[in-house]
C-alpha cells in the first residue's frame, strides 16, 4: 500500500515504473528470438560491448544511446566478420570480441575524471532514471515492436530454421544483423533499469520462462512480455521498499518466476514430469 500512494505522490518513481515495464516488454519479446536461434552469449556478448561506446559518449559529452548503439552494432559485425572468414568457430569470435570491447570499455572508465554515472550504466538504478531516459526507452521500445510486427514472419522462419529461410529467398545474413541491431538497441534501453552486468539476464530469463509454457512462437512472445513488466514491477517494489540495487532485485524477480515455472510448468515442469513418470511405472506394475 505505501508503494502505491509513493507511486501516485513521487515523480521519480512514477517515471521509474513506466521504463521499467517497457523495459519488461521489449526485453520479453526481444529475448523470445535469441532463445529460438541459441544466441544467449550473443546476448551477453551486445550486452557488454556497448559499454565502450557510453563511455565515450560520457567523455564527448553526447547522450549514451548513439555510441552504445554504434559500439554493439560493430561489435556484432565483427564478431561475423572473424567467424566468416576465418577457422574461429562462431562462440569463440564472441568470446574474444564482446571481452575485447569490455576491456576497452574499463579502460576508457579509468581515463575519466568522475565514474558516479557510468556505474549506475553498469549496475542500473531505475530509481535515478531521467525523463530523457524514459522518452529514449520509449522510442526504442515503438521501433523494436512495429519492426517485430513488420518482419514477424521473416523473423519466424529464420529462428526455426535458417536453411528454410534460405531456400525461400530470404536475407538470412541481413535478418540475424538486423536482429542483432534490435538486440542492441534493446540493450541500450536496459541500461538505466538493469545495468550492462545483469541486461542479458532480462533479456533470456523471462523468455525461457515463456519457452516452458508454451510451443507457439506468439504465445512466447506474450507470456515473455508478461513476465517481464511482472518481474519488473516487483523488483521495483523491492528495490524500493528495502534501498536494494534496482538491477538485482529486477533480475532475481525474474529468476523467482523461472523457478516457479521450471518447476511446475503443465507440460514441461519438473514435478509434472515425475509425476508423469511415476504414473506411468505404477501403471506397468
């Protein structure tokens, strides 16, 4: 109850609830498609690359959103470029990039003279969020849904199957850059609520949840969603009732919500399944 009346009294926070849950719901829908094609240390390798780029930005003086974006779209061609044309397998060439950019990422943070900001970028902190923060989320978060919707089937075939993808004509290496350009842009948005650390585990967490729940693509995309802005609220609720880091609190909400379903998902969850296998012995006996 004291949540709600801060809510409707603070600014602040009313601000932080609005970019938290379409922080919820871009990562949810965002994170259905880099479950689909196994790309969670992809999500993780944007993730951490963006981080040279905001330090930068801080450094010029810029918003971070331009050098974030520009600094995870080049790290995801690069990371292309190596495995394509080279002996590197595709999980290596991510390992040596998204490290490389992260380094590069702390040494610029060293050069400057004041690190207060940059490490709310690394950790979050929805709480501090700014109106120009929550309309940049806001914008980003209109782009990746009416892309999402615009290029659903493209986006469908191509997770399930590439080959397919590609014997109906379809772009396949253009797709998986324009998906990683909608990854980063996601990844940007996060900052603010969950930090760099812990966006990856926004962005594979409520999905993976969804994953359990469900076989049908717009169905995980929803249920993800859901989980999201849920996860979200309650982390904010924590993070403000009990001065905990937003980031954190966000993340182990979503985590909480996994376990539930990791556990007692109808189809998939754990004790439906030892239930299942319990039956079906007391059956054959």
């Amino acid at each position: 109850m004291a949540f709600i009346e801060a809510i409707m009294q603070y600014g602040f926070l009313q601000k932080a609830l609005l970019t938290s849950i379409m922080v919820g719901v871009i990562c949810g829908v965002i994170g259905c498609f880099i479950i689909l094609r196994g790309m969670a240390l992809m999500g993780d390798a944007i993730s951490h690359a963006v981080l040279p780029g905001v330090a930068i930005s801080y450094m010029l003086g810029i918003n971070f959103f331009f050098g974030a974006v520009f600094s995870g779209v080049v790290t995801a061609i690069a990371i292309g470029f190596v495995s394509q044309n080279s002996r590197i397998k595709h999980d290596t060439s991510i390992g040596i990039m998204f490290t490389a950019a992260f380094a590069a990422g702390i040494i610029i943070i060293t050069l400057l003279k004041s690190s207060t900001d940059l490490y709310h970028i690394l950790f979050g902190n929805v709480l501090a969020v700014r109106s120009s923060d929550m309309w940049i989320t806001l914008a980003i978060g209109v782009v990746v849904l009416a892309a999402v919707y615009l290029f659903y089937k493209e986006l469908l075939i191509t997770s399930f199957d590439e080959t397919m993808g590609a014997a109906y004509g379809l772009p396949v290496r253009l797709i998986h850059y324009f998906l990683m350009t909608l990854l980063t842009m996601v990844t940007v948005a996060s900052l603010q609520t969950v930090g760099i650390v812990l966006v990856v585990a926004m962005l594979i967490t409520p999905a993976a949840a969804a994953y359990l729940l469900t076989d049908r693509l717009w169905m995980m995309i929803f249920l993800a969603s859901g989980i999201g802005v849920i996860s979200s609220i309650a982390g904010l609720y924590f993070s403000f009732t009990y001065n905990l880091a937003s980031g954190a609190t966000i993340v182990i909400s979503a985590t909480a919500i996994f376990v539930l379903v990791f556990l007692f998902s109808p189809k998939h969850g754990l004790l439906w399944k030892m239930l299942r296998v319990k039956k079906k012995r007391a059956s054959l006996i």
